[in-house]
C-alpha cells in the first residue's frame, strides 16, 4: 500500500515538474524573453498597399502573439527599397530592435543595376522567407483588352503605346516586363511606381493600361471585379485564379514573381536570429494563419536562416547573369 500511495505521489510530482517545464518551455518559445527588447521596428521599403505592407498586415498580428513583441512598421519607399535596405545595412544597429522585410530581386537587383547603391546582401542576416509570390497581368475591370491577346496585340500594332505600371526598375515586375517583350516581340511604355499597390491603383483608375504586379497584391481587388486577370507568371495554373491561364501556356516561356521574407543588419545575434526564425516558423505553421494568406492567395514558403540565406545568394548570382545580358539593350533604350 506504501509503495503504491510513494509510486502515486512521485508520478504526481514528475507530472507537476513535467507540466512546469512544458509551461517554461512555451513561454520561453512565445517569446517573452526576446532579446531585442519588447517592440521591434519593421522598415518597409515600399508605400503602403504593396507586398511589403501586404505580408507585414498578414504576419505581423500573428508573430507578435507568438513572441509577446510589438511589431511597428515604419514606411521609408523609394528607390525600389533601397533607401529602408541602405539604411538596414548602414546605419542600423543590429541589436534585433529593428528589421526589414527583404523582396526579392529587388534587395539584390538594386545594387546589382546602380553603382550608387552601395550595400549588398553580405551586410545583412537574413531570418526567413515567408512567401513567393508569383506575377501577374492586371488591367481595370472595363479595360479594353478582355485578354492576353488583346494586350499583346495592341502592343504589336502600336508600339511603344501601351503604358504598363510596374513596382520601381529592378523589380521583379520590371524584369517581368523586360523578358515578356523580348518572348513576345513588342515593346511596351513601361512606367515605374514606388511599390506595387500605386501600380495597380493606376491600373484600376485607367491611368495606364496595365500594372504588371504580383498574385497576392491584386488578389483582393481582382476577387471584388475592380481588376481583371489576363495571365500569370506560374509554371501551372493557380488555385486561387483557377480561369486565368499561364505566360507558358499562352507560349511565352516567363515564370517570375517575388520572395518576401525578413532580415537584419549583419551581426545580429544567433539568439535574436533564431528567437525570431522560429517565431516565424511557427506562425506559418498556425491553421489560422494558412488559411488566412491562403484566402489572400499569398503562397507560403518558409525558409529557415541558412536556406534563405543561400537562396538569396543563387538570386544574386542569377539576375547577374540576367542583368548582364540585357544591361546594354536597356541602357541603350533608356529604361
């Protein structure tokens, strides 16, 4: 009888300790023991209504539940990010306090395209990638071109005439743009905007025909019948935009889009890096959470420390190649 009542009282107390240590545990992986203080500054490179601001409205509620840390977005466009991007890799202490949400490829193409930018993706840590978004071809609900064709033509028979927006040179809309008018033969007037959100509301006021922008940006206003889809930059179909066909399967062999994950100046704490990666990898893990971007058909993908590090070292080397091959035709014509 004093063996069973000594085995109860020891496996109550294992259970207590265990609780206890479990309930550490999660505090500690909620983050209340962040070591860059209990408010974090998000540098935004781009304007409100875009995809920076577009992934920090989705993440940043989440994440802060997760950590116990105040996320506070602090809006610096201009100059394709480079502006919040030198500021993050120059003057910024990385003491965890402050972050950016990092885009590809413009975090790499701007520097790669402009000797005037001097940073570079070696004076940054980067955290985790949390979407790829792909690019799409949006136009004003009453625009004249009800398809792909109709864009593509009334680029041939007028060339040059054709106004399309995109998020800033160097941007992966901007790069969409290049290579779809060297796959298809035409030349757009292409016009450049501080982020994508003006983009599309240029597009959907008329102000210009077309906004090349991405999926998870437009998603909202083409849901609604303010935007019309004409084809996206996938490998397949989509399942938020079943009806819209591919570049691919229309023939023009262009699959592009964009990355958007977040970074820190170079020398951020291993502690603060993985406080935050984890973070961040819970909160893509939440139910809540997919069903959320998946209603605003942002396409998760999450990349660790070390992965997206070496992810945004293959992007670098890639639009190199893509910028030395084309560097002298744009140049030349003056975009």
């Amino acid at each position: 009888m004093q063996t069973r009542i000594l085995a109860a009282t020891t496996a109550g107390l294992l259970a207590s300790v265990m609780g206890f240590s479990t309930a550490l545990a999660q505090e500690d992986q909620a983050g209340q023991d962040y070591v860059g203080g209990d408010e974090v500054t998000v540098l935004m490179g781009f304007k409100p209504g875009g995809g920076s601001d577009a992934l920090a409205q989705l993440v940043q509620p989440f994440l802060a539940d997760e950590m116990g840390v105040n996320f506070v977005n602090q809006y610096q466009p201009g100059a394709v990010g480079a502006i919040a991007w030198t500021r993050l890799a120059k003057q910024i202490e990385p003491d965890g306090e402050t972050i950016s949400i990092t885009n590809t490829p413009m975090l790499m193409t701007n520097y790669i395209m402009n000797e005037a930018i001097t940073y570079d993706i070696s004076e940054l840590t980067p955290i985790a990638n949390i979407v790829t978004d792909p690019g799409v071809v949006v136009v004003a609900k009453d625009s004249p071109y009800k398809n792909f064709d109709d864009l593509i033509n009334a680029a041939k028979e007028n060339p040059g005439t054709v106004t399309v927006g995109n998020s800033g040179v160097g941007g992966d809309d901007w790069f969409s743009t290049i290579i779809l008018s060297k796959e298809a033969g035409v030349e757009f007037q292409t016009v450049p905007f501080q982020g994508d959100g003006p983009s599309w509301t240029a597009a959907m006021g008329g102000k210009i025909d077309a906004s090349f922008n991405n999926v998870g940006i437009t998603y909202p206003q083409i849901e609604a019948g303010n935007l019309r889809a004409l084809a996206v930059f996938a490998e397949e179909r989509l399942p938020s935009l079943p009806d819209v066909p591919t570049a691919k399967e229309l023939g023009y062999d262009v699959v592009a889009g964009s990355s958007r994950g977040y970074s820190a100046p170079a020398g951020l704490s291993e502690e603060a890096r993985q406080q935050l990666a984890n973070g961040l990898q819970r909160v893509t893990e939440d139910p809540e959470f997919q069903k959320a971007a998946a209603d605003r058909a942002m396409n998760i993908d999450f990349m660790g420390p070390e992965k997206y590090t070496a992810y945004l070292q293959d992007q670098e080397q890639r639009f190199i190649e893509v910028w030395d091959e084309i560097k002298d035709e744009v140049q030349g014509s003056g975009s």
